[in-house]
C-alpha cells in the first residue's frame, strides 16, 4: 500500500503556525524531512541522512532563527560556489567559447489614441 505524502500547507498557514503552534511547525518539518529522505532512491539516502544532520547540527549551533538560516544559507551558497568551481574545472581552458547572436525584432511605434 503507497503512502501518501504529508500536505505542505501554504505560506501564510506556516506563518500562523510559527507564531501560535511553533512545536506544530517543528515537527511538520520534521515529518517532510523524514518522508523526502525515505522516498528517496537508496543511492541518495545516506548523502541526504547525513546533509538532514549538518543542518540540524548549525540550526542547533544558532542562537535564533535569523541566524540558523543565515547559516543554513551560508552553507547553499558554498555548497553552489563548489559545484561551479567543479563544472569550471572539467570545461577545457583553450575551448573558443561561442559567439553570442540574437535575433533582435523591432515593435512598431504605437499610435496615438487621438
């Protein structure tokens, strides 16, 4: 029998629950957490056991919120300086890069409603 997924409820339902139920809210992020790394294929899983870890570890290590998620984003942008740094690194240094062309489509000049 399939699972079926817990509801992400919107932006203002979240909202509401951060200011009246924040323990409600923990522990929907915890259940999705939970829920993306089991469905997950199985080569994917230990990576994504151990990322759910670090993230909690620096939400942990944070005095406040603001501050978790200034970690949290810290830790992205790294993370896509890395893959870039990466992707650079395979493309070959003397390859002409293309040139870039465009079609340029000129408007009609609109008329006046007089």
């Amino acid at each position: 029998m399939a699972e079926q997924s817990s509801r992400l409820p919107s932006f203002d339902e979240m909202k509401i629950m951060a200011l009246e139920q924040p323990e409600a809210l923990e522990n929907l992020r915890q259940l999705l957490t939970a829920e993306l790394i089991k469905n997950a294929p199985p080569c994917r899983r230990r990576r994504l056991e151990g990322l759910a870890f670090v993230i909690e570890a620096e939400r942990r290590k944070a005095r406040n919120p603001m501050q978790a998620c200034i970690r949290l984003s810290r830790m992205m942008l790294d993370s896509l300086v890395e893959l870039k740094e990466s992707l650079d690194m395979h493309r070959p240094c003397n390859a002409p890069e293309e040139p870039r062309t465009a079609i340029v489509i000129p408007f009609g000049k609109r008329q006046s409603d007089s």
